[in-house]
C-alpha cells in the first residue's frame, strides 16, 4: 500500500493494518522528512490518545494529516508504532 499527498509518497509498505477503514503503515516505512509534529492531540475511547503530525510536502502544508497512537490501549495494540493518514491522503494498492 502507498499513502499519497501532493504529488509525494509519504509512505510504502505491504504490511499494513486495517482498524476502521484506515491503514496504519509501519513508522519505519513512512518518509519521516514529510512529517512536522503538531501539538494536536485527540482521545479515542478504545485505542487511546492520537497525536498529529502535519504534512510538508514542494512548500504545501497539510495539517493534522497523519496520526498515531505512541502508548494504545491493550485493545489497540496492532496499531502501536504506526501512522495513519487522512485529509486528502490516497491510499492506494
């Protein structure tokens, strides 16, 4: 799978984990020079606290875009050390 925004792969792996719709890539496979931290922060019941990174791609910013769970509940945990995307991010196969 590839996560795509502004013309830039943001992220490439095969080993992807679907929860709710979204696709969580392996940290180590999303292209950390694309990626600004944010101090947005988001609470969900079951997976826990997200944190946002904003993404910088050819001078465009795109913010609150990516997200991850640093400590997920027990229930979430197949998304610890992953990032997922949203806002206008493709995935595609």
């Amino acid at each position: 799978m590839k996560a795509i925004w502004n013309g830039a792969v943001i992220a490439y792996s095969d080993d992807t984990v679907v929860v709710e719709g979204n696709h969580y890539f392996p940290a180590s496979a999303v292209a950390a020079e694309y990626l600004k931290p944010s101090a947005t922060r988001t609470s969900c019941p079951w997976k826990g606290r997200a944190h946002y990174y904003t993404l910088v791609v050819n001078g465009r910013e795109n913010s609150d875009a990516a997200w991850y769970y640093p400590e997920p509940k027990p229930a979430a945990d197949t998304i610890r050390d992953r990032v997922a995307f949203w806002r206008g991010v493709r995935i595609e196969p």
